[in-house]
C-alpha cells in the first residue's frame, strides 16, 4: 500500500511539472499564459488526474469559464504530449478545474487583518483607560516631591 502512494505521488509530481512546461512552451492561446497550476491529484488507479489551477489576474467567473474551456480543448494534445514524455504504459485523462482554495484564503486572510485591527484599536482604547484608572488610583498625577 505504501509503494502505491509512492507512486502516485510521483506521478502527480511529474505530471505537475511537465504540465507546467507544456502550457507555457507549447499551448499558444495567450490565456493560458495567466495560469498557475496548484496541484495534481492522481486517482489510485492512475487513469485520472485532476489538475487545479488559478489566475494569475483573477477577474471575474467568466474568465474561470472561458480559461477551463480552452484547458479541457487542449488537455488531448497535452495528453499525447505527456505520453511521448514519458515511460508511462498509459497517461492519466486530465481534466482541469479552478481552484477555490486560493481565493478562500486570500478571503481568510482580509478577515484576519479586520479582525487584528480591531483588537489593535480595542486594547489601544483599553491602555488609554487602564492608565487613567491607575493614576486615579494610586494619585500618582499629583506631584511626587510633594508627598
């Protein structure tokens, strides 16, 4: 079972890489010059691969749409490329699909900063506060040498 995860994993790694090189060497429609590949995952059986992408100027749905269906046109030709490639008795089918994941962190992260700043403003209001409370308390606004 161990060797079979090996396997995989070195496929999918191989199939990241020379997808990579492909579509920047050899694909010509200049849209697939805005894509970044994220990952490839490779069923047991090694007879699929899903490759997931993302854009480098993410602008809207459509353009998701569009780049997926100039990938799914070209995933043949990048097939038959694969297999003059490589040693393997058959190359996996790819089909391409957008990655969210990307877009679910950059959505993370802003949430993240919101929320720091807030703090930051919340505990700069509560310092403000604790040190009034302290003088108060202690009379230290009142002159030291006087005591």
């Amino acid at each position: 079972m161990g060797k079979e995860f090996e396997r995989t994993q070195r496929v999918s790694q191989f199939l990241h890489q020379e997808l990579a090189r492909l579509l920047q060497s050899t694909v010509r429609d200049p849209r697939v010059q805005r894509i970044n590949l994220t990952d490839v995952e490779v069923s047991r059986d090694l007879s699929h691969a899903k490759v997931f992408f993302t854009l480098l100027d993410d602008q809207s749905e459509d353009d998701r749409a569009d780049i997926g269906a100039v990938l799914r046109k070209v995933s043949g030709f990048l097939r038959s490329e694969l297999a003059k490639q490589s040693s393997m008795r058959t190359v996996p089918r790819l089909s391409f699909r957008f990655d969210e994941s990307v877009g679910r962190g950059r959505d993370m992260e802003s949430l993240l900063r919101e929320v720091r700043k807030a703090d930051a403003v919340l505990f700069e209001h509560e310092d403000v506060g604790d040190v009034a409370n302290s003088q108060a308390h202690t009379g230290s606004d009142s002159d030291p040498s006087a005591a």
